[in-house]
C-alpha cells in the first residue's frame, strides 16, 4: 500500500492545488510506530502543508500517534473557515470523552471564522447501509453541534464506503479508506455558501487517478443563513 500512496502522493502535487490536505486517520494497521513512521515519510513528500487525524489502527493508546504525528485535538484556519478536527481515538467506537467535548464547546465559542468544519475519524451518523461503526459518544458531540449552529459540514473516515446525509443544517460526508478498493479520496472546494466536492479513484490500467463523482452541498441554513 506503500507504493499506492506514493502514486498518490506525487498525483496531489502534480494536478491539485489544495491548500492542504487532510489524512482522516487509520495510517496504520496494527498500532505500530513503525508503520506511523512510514507513513509520515511518504506524506512528507507533499508540497502542501498536512495534518493527520488518530484513527483506531493508530496506537494511540500506546502513545505512538502523539509521538509521531502530534496531538489529537487541533485546529486550522483559513480565509473562510475553521477546520476543528478531533481524533476520536481506539476502538471500533471511539473513545471520547469530556476533554475532547469541552475543547470543541471552546473552538465553536471563540471562533470569528466561519463556517466551521468538524473533521473526525470515527463517523457521527448511521448511513443505513450496514455500516455502523460510528462514534459511541456522537450524541454529545452532535449536541454540542446543534446548541452552536455554527457547523454546516462534518467529515469522517473510518467506515469501509462513501457516505452523504444530512440532518438539520449539517451535512454530513464520510471518505471510505484509502487502503480499501476502489481506492479513493475526496477534496473539497469551500466558500461561505457552497462546498464543491470531488471523488477520485485509483484507475489500474492508467495507473493514476481519475474524478469519479463531483457534487455541490449548500451551506445555507433555515431562511437563507449562511455562516
């Protein structure tokens, strides 16, 4: 899988201009701090800044995320938004708890920038398609989403397929792995109205990767809000 992310990698560089990139976790499988290190070094060779979120196959229990990608709770702004991204930790349901609640109540209050994108790795909602691997602690955190009325979007990982929903002003997109077939990966386009998103796929027999799927989600709330 190695050689997989180097193509991708190197594809990145070559035909996108993200601001920056965003891994939503699982980098490794077996919680070594080796395959964190190899996968840092392979991610190093983006020409854009990046970040990593702890997934479930991260070691963060061991302490080996921390030490080789940092901490679980960060932030990043830009021009027009704030990514708030919290690694929701061990286990197939998470592992959340009050730190993690009160650091994201925090975030929303004292935010100028909006909108405000939570990033996690463990998904907020059952899709309904057999995938329920989500978040054992979501209530609270979607809780916490619905007092603020400040984030209209929610990205994830850890489930095994691409996933889209909505409930109230939020919606809501899950990216399968990377290491799964068909091999994908999403961007995002974001502006204070409107989110653009693209699905690429790894494509074998040109041994590169092509735009499978685009969209556009409204970011506009009840009557018409923005954020």
């Amino acid at each position: 899988m190695g050689d997989l992310l180097r193509r991708a990698v190197s594809w990145i560089n070559g035909e996108l201009d993200p601001r920056f990139v965003l891994v939503t976790g699982d980098v490794g499988e077996n919680d070594l701090k080796e395959e964190l290190e190899s996968a840092r070094e392979i991610l190093d060779g983006l020409r854009v800044p990046y970040r990593v979120l702890c997934g479930n196959h991260d070691g963060v229990e061991e302490g080996n995320f921390q030490q080789v990608f940092g901490e679980r709770l960060f932030r990043i702004d830009t021009e027009t938004a704030r990514f708030l991204c919290m690694g929701t930790g061990a286990g197939l349901y998470g592992d959340i708890g009050d730190r993690e609640i009160e650091w994201l109540e925090e975030e929303l209050a004292k935010s100028e920038i909006g909108p405000c994108v939570l990033v996690t790795h463990h998904a907020l909602t059952e899709q309904g398609d057999g995938h329920l691997m989500v978040l054992a602690e979501r209530g609270r955190v979607l809780e916490v989403l619905r007092r603020s009325c400040r984030v209209p979007l929610v990205l994830s990982g850890h489930e095994h397929a691409f996933s889209l929903s909505r409930q109230g002003d939020t919606w809501f997109v899950i990216a399968p792995p990377f290491v799964v077939e068909p091999h994908q990966f999403l961007s995002y386009e974001l502006s204070p109205t409107m989110v653009r998103v693209q699905v690429y796929e790894y494509e074998p027999d040109q041994d590169s990767f092509i735009s499978v799927e685009s969209f556009s989600l409204s970011l506009e709330g009840e009557q018409g809000k923005t954020y």
